[in-house]
C-alpha cells in the first residue's frame, strides 16, 4: 500500500481515538433531557 510503519502506527491511533470518542459524543449530544422527580416516595 505504500504506508511505512510510522503512518501505520499513526492511522490505527487516529481508529482507535474516534471509536473511543464516539460514545463520549453520544451521550454529550445525542442524549435525551433526563426528567428528574417522577412518583412521589412514601
């Protein structure tokens, strides 16, 4: 393909970083206003 190690190594880090940054992004985005309260405890 043509990469040396060092744009290999460089490629796979930049995979890694964004799937571990995807679920970070859900939830700081995507997430629903969780509704506090609900039924009053007895």
């Amino acid at each position: 393909m043509g990469l040396n190690s060092n744009d290999l190594k460089l490629l796979s880090a930049l995979v890694v970083a964004v799937f571990l940054a995807i679920p970070y992004m859900k939830g700081k985005y995507f997430s629903k206003p969780v509704k506090r309260g609900g039924a009053p405890r007895a």
